[in-house]
C-alpha cells in the first residue's frame, strides 16, 4: 500500500499550492489516454519522446492501439485551444472532449521539448533508450526546481528514477488492493448450539451481532464448544439474514464440490440472480473446471441462457511463438487448449456419470459453445448468455470494464483467475483486472466473490503450487 500512500500525498500537498510537474511515461497514455485529466491543479508534462513512442502503437488493432490513436486524436483537437508547448488549459480542453472531467479538471498540459544547448543536447544524444530520454526529462525540470512526479506502469523505470533522486508513482496506485487485506468472499463466526441448532431447523439465522456483512457473503458457521459441528451459508442482504447455499447431488455434470470453496462457487454459479462472479484461486483449485460445468448445465440441461461464450487473456509464457498458420480457430487453439481440455473432461461419460459421448466440436458446430479471442469483443452486445472468461488477471481494470459492459440482458459474467501468476509486465497482485473487479463489487447484490484455497488438481499439482 505503499504506492497509495504515496499518491495521496502528493495530491495533497498539491491542494495545498504546492503544484506539480506529473510526467507520464509513453505505458501510462497506452493504458489510459484520458488520463491527462485526473491530476488536478497541476501541470502534465509528456516528453516528445513520449508522443514519437505513440506513433508507434497507433496502427495496432488491439486495446493499446485504439488508446494511442484516442490520444493523438485528442492532443491534435488540444492545439484549438493554445500551444502544446506553451501549455493548454485541461479545463478548456476537458469540457470540449470529455464531459466527464469537468468538475475536477484544472491543471494544464505541456509537451515537453528541451532547450537547445550544449550541456541538454549532449545529454539527450547519448540517451538512446526511451525511457532514458523521459527520465533526462524529468531531471532537466527537476534542475529548474521545479517539483516532479514521474507516472510510469513500469516497475524497474520506477526504481531507476528514484536512484536519481525522482519521485516515481503508478498511475492507478489509488485502486490497488492489499492482498493481504484482500476480501476472500467468505469467513468463519462461532455461534452457540442453539443458534445451529435453530439454522438447521428453520433454514435460516438472524444475526444481530454480525460485523458489516457484505453481499452476497459466504459463512463457515462453527459451533463454539464443538467446532466439528458447522454448517454452510450464505448472507442474504434483502432478508438480512443468513440462508442455506445450494446443495447439489449429483454436482455439476458429474463434477462434485471438495470443498466448501468449491460448495461456494456452485452456489454464487448456480444463482441466476448473480449476473457477475468472480473466483480466485491458485492453479487446480477447480476455478475453470466449475465455471464451464455450471454453464453447460444452464445452457444444455436448464436452457437459462442461449449459449456459453467462453474467452481467455493471451499471453504467452515464455518466448512468444510469433505468428501461427492456419484460420483464426487454428491460430486460437494453443491459447484455448486448457478450455478445450476441461469440455472434453466433461464431456466424457466418465465425469458426466451418464452417457454423453459428444465432442465439444458437436455442441461448438450447432452454436451453444463460442470460443472467441478478448481481441473482438469490443462493440459487441451479449445478450442471454453465460460469459467466461478465463485468466482474467492479466486484464486490466480498463479491459475488464470494455468486457463487462459488452454485457446484455440476461448475461451472467464468470470472471477467473490467479493473482499470483501475471504474465502482463504492467499490472501485478495489486491491481490486476480480477482484483480490481472482486474489491468493486463487494457490496453490490449483482456480484459475488470467493477465493479458493485448496488446490483439487492432483496431489502432485498441489504440493509444487506450495513448495515451487
């Protein structure tokens, strides 16, 4: 929480005149083009270098590609309203192109090229990296005395700017998560015989003493002079009152819950009044394998939704590959092979525990399972149907929000991933898409959260994910 604390208080010492110089790296505008409005009342500074790096991206169809190409859109409408150089009111410009940030935008923006001498110009030839060129930049304002602030989403560009003496920010330190005070979804509360005794018979429990419930929240009730007598339930905000989870005897599709995690899961992916799930968990603890389970009961057995969308982050682990031959399904199915291994588990009769010797290929060929690459889905609307999408902790909150809103009428959000193993260089734990989301929609009935401990995969899997 460090970064957070840090951020806050550079904001307010801003509020108390002391104004900054915030100068934001070429990964930050990648990641958020509108983020030239959300320092306040100080000055925003973005090296030349910082605009040249953009130019680069502004081809790219993807997420990073669309923001480079919002920017420059948006600096070349800036230039109506002053000099770039000489600084161009962000209030001016916030109320012509983003309605949004008017009430909190009053600061400027300067693109920042150097002074032609020969101490600045020797300094900047025999800076050849980018980000070098950006960090001279900050220690050229710096030597005006001014105050300096560089925002990067880069970790080591953080470390070396602050061995030369620059104070260097994330951009979205606010909206980190603590993982140790991460909310897990769940939680154990002792209660008295009588009191288990009376949720056993009535199925349900007022709890007067219960400390800031949140929706949707899960509880191990424990019996305070027996703790191997216990019952499961789960927190109902309109009733104000603790209700039993779902129980399943056959499971989903032959797949059985291990765990209470697992029981809980089933639960939240079973309620059809929960558009938004989130599971967390370490790998094998069952996190992909339930999501597809519950969906293909809701969409094949119930006939809740029209049909699964199923989807995962791509990135690679290791060296990239490069380019892959084949049409888009051929290029997919390396990234989706984990999908496709977990339909054909329960697809087999073996773990459906009755006879449904069909392919995944059958249901994808008659359109009630889609897999489909995060690169398409913008612009989409997706309505009456179960969305997965898996490894979303190498999203960021900025993605996740495209995905979540592509959301129609009658969809359900299956949102999974490990914090613990990001393959995306500019987010971490902290403040990855899955986190972000969970921590979000604590309080909301829409969304429900748990995280899961045990890994269920095999013993072999569970001893390396704790040893290795």
């Amino acid at each position: 929480m460090a970064l957070v604390r840090q951020l806050s208080n550079i904001k307010e010492d801003s509020s108390k005149g002391e104004k900054k110089f915030f100068i934001l790296d070429t990964n930050v505008i990648l990641h958020d083009p509108n983020a030239v409005f959300v320092f306040g009342d100080n000055t925003v500074i973005i090296p030349i270098k910082v605009i040249e790096e953009i130019d680069k991206f502004k081809r790219d169809l993807n997420e990073t590609g669309k923001n480079a190409r919002t920017f420059c859109r948006m600096l070349d409408a800036m230039r109506n309203f002053g000099s770039l150089s000489q600084g161009v009111p962000l209030q001016v410009a916030a109320d012509a192109l983003t309605p949004g940030h008017k009430q909190q935008v009053q600061g400027e923006l300067k693109i920042f090229v150097r002074d032609i001498s020969d101490e600045t110009e020797g300094m900047f030839q025999t800076a050849s990296q980018a980000d070098t060129q950006i960090l001279m930049t900050a220690i050229e304002l710096a030597k005006q005395h001014k105050k300096v602030v560089l925002v990067t989403k880069d970790v080591n560009f953080r470390v070396r700017a602050d061995v030369y003496g620059i104070t260097a920010v994330d951009y979205e330190a606010e909206s980190q998560v603590d993982m140790d005070e991460f909310y897990p979804g769940w939680r154990e509360i002792k209660l008295s015989p009588d009191d288990l005794q009376s949720f056993y018979k009535r199925r349900e429990l007022q709890v007067d003493q219960l400390d800031n419930p949140h929706a949707n929240e899960y509880f191990v009730m424990k019996d305070r002079d027996n703790e191997k007598n216990t019952a499961l339930g789960k927190w109902d905000g309109k009733q104000k009152k603790i209700v039993p989870i779902l129980e399943l005897s056959k499971g989903l599709w032959g797949v059985m819950p291990r765990n209470k995690e697992q029981r809980f899961a089933i639960d939240m992916l079973m309620n059809d009044e929960i558009p938004l799930v989130t599971l967390v968990g370490k790998a094998g603890t069952g996190k992909t394998m339930l999501a597809l389970a519950a969906g293909l009961t809701k969409v094949l057995d119930e006939n809740v939704y029209t049909k699964m969308l199923v989807s995962r982050s791509i990135f690679p682990l290791g060296r990239d590959l490069g380019a892959l031959p084949g049409e888009l399904e051929d290029k997919l199915r390396p990234w989706m092979q984990p999908i496709y291994d977990n339909f054909e588990f329960l697809l087999s009769s073996k773990s459906a525990g009755r006879d449904r010797r069909v392919s995944y290929k059958t249901i994808m060929d008659f359109g009630e399972v889609e897999i489909e690459a995060l690169t398409y889905i913008r612009g989409r609307t997706i309505p009456n149907q179960w969305l997965v999408v898996d490894e979303a902790q190498n999203l960021t909150p900025h993605e996740i929000k495209t995905i979540i809103t592509r959301a129609g009428e009658g969809t359900k959000v299956v949102l999974t991933g490990d914090p613990y193993q990001i393959d995306n260089p500019y987010i971490d734990a902290s403040n990855n898409a899955i986190i972000y989301v969970a921590e979000k929609f604590k309080d909301q009935d829409l969304g429900a959260h748990v995280m899961l401990l045990r890994g269920e995969r095999s013993p072999l899997a569970e001893l390396a994910s704790n040893l290795l």
